[in-house]
C-alpha cells in the first residue's frame, strides 16, 4: 500500500493502526519528520517527494522481496523468547543456538548468504541473508543503512553524512539509504 501522510479525513499514519492484517506499506510524502513513526509502524519504506523512478523502482522491489522472503520462509527464522526484562532471539550457527537479547545487537554485516550479529560480547556468524534477518527483527530497533549493514538505533554514538559510529567502528551509509536515514535521524533530533 502506498500511502501519503496528508489525506482527507484520516492521516497516512492513523490508517494503518486501524488495520488488522496490515499490508506492507510505503509512504510518498513530502514531510520527513513522520519517519520515525512510519518505522514504529513498520513500513517498508518512506519515499520523500519529488519522488524519481529509480527511487520509485527500489521501494517497489523492496516490498516484493520482503513479500517473497516471507512466503518463502515464513517467520521461522528466529525464534523470539520474552524473558522478563528483555526480547531475546535464538540465532542459529552452524549446529549451534545462541540466546541473544535483541537490545545487545549492536549492528550486522552481511557477506552474501551469511551475516555476522555483533553483539555486546561477541559476534556470531550465521547461514542468513540480511533481507531475512531485516524482515525479522524489530524495525522500530534497526534499520539498514546500507546493502551490507543494519545498525541498532540504540548503539549509534555518531552519524556524520557517510557514516555510522558504533563504539569506534565506522559503518559506511550508501546512497540508497542516505536520504531516508538522515530525514529519520533528522526526525528524531526535533
């Protein structure tokens, strides 16, 4: 579903707490100060007018992969626990299953048909592809900023224009996702 944020009656982000079985949804608009709610609420993406093709083309294939990877692999992947204090996820690795707290995953780095969890701790390799592992983790807690990273919003100490501080590390920004992420971070500073 494309929605504007502006619209007779109801706004684009009233309507989808209305719904039960919420489409995936992304927002055309020219108001970027609603990206973060549009996060809370799970949208696919968040296009800001004027809006080009090519943008246009990859918020498209952004939902039918999402689409995809869910008809393909339902929500299997990760097996969320609620402990008392915290959500907590089993990640597995090789033959192995690691009870991981999601608010410990700093960010993950992909490297094709696998991807690494950097944690608090330590860092686990696993047999996932980041559109699965992105599908399936909060996305009011990470977003991905680039093909390669998702990062958790919590453990950013810095974002300068093409980078991500994480504790030292630098993880870089693409252009793709440069222009959401800022408007987003950019929201949530006001």
């Amino acid at each position: 579903m494309f929605l504007d944020i502006n619209m007779p009656n109801l706004s684009g982000i009233s309507l989808p707490k209305l719904l039960n079985n919420r489409p995936h949804i992304v927002y055309t608009t020219a108001y970027s100060e609603y990206a973060i709610e549009s996060y809370e609420l799970n949208a696919v993406d968040y296009l800001l007018k004027p809006i080009g093709f090519d943008r246009l083309l990859q918020a498209v294939m952004k939902v039918k992969q999402v689409m995809d990877q869910k008809a393909k692999y339902g929500n299997t992947k990760f097996t969320p626990v609620e402990n008392d204090s915290e959500q907590t996820i089993f990640i597995k690795s090789g033959a192995e299953f690691h009870q991981v707290a999601i608010q410990k995953i700093k960010y993950i780095e992909s490297d094709g048909n696998y991807v690494t969890f950097y944690t608090m701790k330590r860092s686990i390799l696993s047999r996932y592809k980041i559109s699965e592992v992105l599908e399936l983790l909060p996305q009011q807690y990470f977003v991905r900023i680039h093909r390669s990273y998702i990062v958790a919003l919590n453990h950013i100490d810095t974002v300068k224009k093409h980078c991500v501080v994480i504790e030292g590390v630098e993880i870089p920004i693409s252009a793709n996702y440069r222009e959401g992420f800022l408007a987003m971070i950019e929201a949530m500073g006001k």
